[in-house]
C-alpha cells in the first residue's frame, strides 16, 4: 500500500479518503480484503513481510486500525471482534486482586459483566457516580487502584464526565484512565488530547454506522507494556476482528463525518422539541443548557452533543412500552449509531438491577428528515399524553 495523504489534511479527509491508500499491484482507491491466514516464510526461516498468522494480525484488519489511530490522534489502535471483546480486553490485562473503579450508569453489558464475571476472576470492581468528581477521588486507592474506567456520554442516562478532571485524579493515585467514547465518536471528543490513556469504542455503532458490523475498538495514547498485554490478550484469545469486517468499517469510516453531523443535528432538534410535550417529565440530552453535564460537554464535545437522548415519560413504564409500540417510521431495536432512528424500552432490556428508569426511552437519532421523525414520535406519544 503507498500511503499519498499530506500532512496537513484534516481528519475528516483522511476518514473519507481511508487515509489515501492506494493498493500497488492494482493501484484501486479502494483497500482489497486480506483473507489469508498463513504466509510464507523466507528462505533463511523469516517473516520479513510482517505477516505470520492470522490470529493475531491482519493486514485489512492494520489499514482500519490506522484509520482509528489517526482520528484519535493515538499512538496506536486495535481492532477486535465487538464492542465487548474490546471492553474486556482492557480489564483482562490487569492482575487478579487489582482494585478498578468504573461508573455506576454505564452499557449494561460491560456493567453486569464486571459485576458477576469479573470480580470471579479476582478483579475488585468498585462502582462510582463518576460525575461527582469528589466521590470518584474518594474511591481511589493510591497503589492499588490499577483502571478508572469511564463512559461518557453514559448509556442511558447521557450523563457527562470531566475527563480531564478524572484522567488527573487517577493518574494521581497511579491508576490508567480508559474511557468508552462510542457514543461521543472521535469526531465530538477525543479523550487521550484530554490526559485519557485507552479510549474505546464500540465500532459497531457510529464508526461503521449501518448496523451490519459487530467490532470493538481500542486506542492508546502510549504504545506501553500495558497495550502489549492487551495486544497478547487479543491474540491468546482469538479476539482479532475478520478481514471482511474490518473491511466493510473501513467503508462506514469513510462518511463518518456526515453521519455524525446529521444524527447530532436531528437529536438536538429532537430534545428541544420534546423538551415542551405534554407527555415527557424529561428530556435526557447533554445539548439542552439545562442538562447538568452541559458545560463540560460544551469544553469536551466539539461539533455537537451526539445522537443519542433519552426521554422519560409521565405516564411511566407502561406509557412508555406502549408509545415505543406504536411508532412506524422510528425501528424498535436494540443498538445505536447506524443510519436509521431506533427507539427502546431501556429498562426491561437491561432487566432486574439495572439503574434505568422504567419510564425511560432511549432514541438513537438516525440520518433521517428531522420533520418525519419528530411527526412520527409525537404521534406514538399522543396516546400517553
């Protein structure tokens, strides 16, 4: 591959233009898939290519993870295969007995699994409103406080964490700060330029954007001995994302840009709407001057406030099931980030011991005409008013 971009091209450009690559033996703009799993060696017993094996590398699987890393600004990125692959990973590199402080509201997944799987395997797994600056500080254990992980904007609430502030909180006790950053992308925060060591995302939301990927993906400020525990966890398992895969995110990457524009837009266009319906108590968006997280979003979001909100109805959990139930153009599914809008009851997705409020919807904005999607919602919602 010749890699023909100029230095000063934005990141936008080189998303859109999968960092200029130009593939040799065709000379196609288009990157081909790698889909061998083993390689030759040369005559004296190297690998001079680079390439061994296929579980733990892929040269598809290499041109995503530099698209990644360039719009990170990071020392270095991998890709693995799904958002919880990429999660566990990071918590897997650590040592039995290593004490972790993670939020209290955060993707119910990665939550339920901390809780019941993680703390098995010897992980001490403390859960902290990360919000409150004073009780995440609180929660460090200076020596044995080894991860502070964060999510922000945080599923489903939309809360918002200082990230600069927390990053120097764990760094003080000597702890790395990881932060989930799917729903806030690249494109509207980069945590490692505000002192994060792991950003993550799940790649099979907004990174790929049409809903027919699942991928994780992780970026380091430091390409240290800590990322090559996680690189070794990557291969030991056989955690490596397929090439066609990466493939087809290499593709969504490409129009990352304008997706993420379009659904932030449709969302703030959305919550000030519904901000004022007759049936909503709340609605949960960190773009609304009212939202508690709003200043800091303002410092650490650049270009919007995502595409995610959530709104809890007066009418509680019943009104909310039955509103989800009668949407038409709105998707009733699970998941967030693709081209098309998606509506969910939260609550009993997550099910018993989740923090989510039973009256709580959770919308993901997609690329739609805002008026359709605004008329579409209001009249599911007529029946609760």
């Amino acid at each position: 591959m010749t890699h023909e971009h100029k230095p000063d091209w934005s990141r936008r450009t080189l998303a859109a233009q999968a960092l200029g690559h130009i593939d040799e033996p065709s000379r196609a703009v288009v990157p081909p898939i790698h889909v061998a799993t083993t390689f030759i060696r040369d005559p004296d017993n190297q690998y001079r290519s680079g390439n061994i094996y296929g579980r733990p590398d892929n040269l598809t699987v290499r041109e995503a993870e530099a698209i990644i890393a360039t719009l990170e600004g990071a020392a270095g990125a991998m890709l693995l295969g799904s958002g919880m692959s990429a999660a566990t990973a990071v918590f897997l590199s650590l040592a039995p007995g290593d004490h972790v402080v993670v939020p209290e509201v955060m993707y119910w997944g990665l939550r339920n699994w901390l809780i019941n799987d993680a703390t098995a395997w010897g992980l001490r797994v403390e859960l902290v409103d990360t919000c409150d600056l004073d009780a995440l500080r609180a929660a460090m254990r200076p020596g044995e406080t080894k991860l502070v992980w964060l999510e922000t904007p945080s599923n489903p609430m939309w809360s918002i964490t200082d990230i600069a502030a927390a990053a120097a909180i764990a760094h003080a006790a000597g702890a790395r700060l990881a932060v989930d950053s799917t729903c806030a992308t690249p494109l509207l925060t980069r945590p490692l330029e505000l002192g994060a060591d792991i950003v993550m995302h799940s790649a099979t939301k907004y990174l790929n954007g049409h809903s027919d990927v699942i991928a994780g993906a992780l970026a380091t400020a430091a390409e240290d001995a800590f990322w090559a525990r996680i690189r070794r966890t990557r291969g030991m398992l056989g955690q490596i994302l397929a090439p066609l895969e990466a493939f087809m995110l290499i593709r969504g990457m490409r129009t990352l840009h304008l997706r993420v524009q379009a659904a932030c837009a449709n969302a703030m266009e959305l919550a000030l709407r519904l901000s004022n319906h007759q049936a909503i108590a709340h609605v949960l968006y960190p773009g609304l001057p009212g939202h508690p997280g709003h200043e800091i979003a303002k410092r650490q979001m650049q270009g919007g406030f995502g595409g995610m909100l959530s709104i809890r109805l007066r009418g509680g959990e019943a009104a909310a099931i039955a509103a989800a139930g009668r949407v038409a153009l709105w998707k009733r599914a699970t998941s967030l980030g693709g081209v098309e809008s998606l509506i969910e009851h939260r609550g009993s997705i997550e099910g018993a011991g989740s923090p989510c409020p039973l009256d709580l919807l959770r919308l993901s904005a997609g690329i739609e005409d805002v008026e359709d999607l605004y008329r579409d919602l209001t009249a599911a919602l007529a029946g609760s008013a």
